[in-house]
C-alpha cells in the first residue's frame, strides 16, 4: 500500500499535470508547486474521495483569508499529509 505522501504527491501531479518528481514533503502546492485555489478544490475533493475522509478546505481558506494562519498546515504537503492521517484516524475511532 502506497504511503499517505504518495498517494498525495500522485494525486497532486495528476490534478495538476506537476511532475512528480517535483513534488516533496516540503513542497509548497501554491508557492512551490504553482497550484491555484480552484485546482486545490479539485485535489482536496480527489483526496476526501481516496481517503474516505472530509478535509475542512473552506475553514482552512478562511483562516488563511482573515489573516489567522499562513496556511503551511495545510498548504506544503507533508504537513497535508499529516493532517490527512489525523482525519483518517478520527474518522476510524
């Protein structure tokens, strides 16, 4: 089974034609990567359907939005990844 980053980093290079070998867990998807908002929508949907899980985007937007956050708990994607593991713990409790 493929790990969380992986599946992720695949996930990512075929929402949003990167290459996969340009992804890393210290990749930022919009500053690094290049990723806009609307196609973060359409990996975040692809990650809920493959995980089975409900990433709160429209929170994490807002949080960014009002100035709360910067957003790299969301945004580089190993800490995407860790954030997916704790949903996916949650959701199996």
């Amino acid at each position: 089974m493929a790990s969380t980053f992986e599946t992720v980093a695949g996930i990512i290079s075929s929402s949003s034609d990167v290459p996969l070998e340009r992804i890393t867990p210290q990749s930022h998807v919009k500053e690094d990567l290049g990723v806009d908002s609307l196609a973060f929508l359409d990996i975040a949907f692809e990650i809920d359907q493959t995980f089975g899980i409900k990433l709160p985007v429209e929170d994490w937007i807002a949080r960014v939005n009002e100035g709360k956050d910067k957003g790299d708990d969301y945004f580089i994607v190993g800490h995407l990844c860790a954030q997916i593991d704790s949903l996916r713990v949650a959701a199996a409790e």
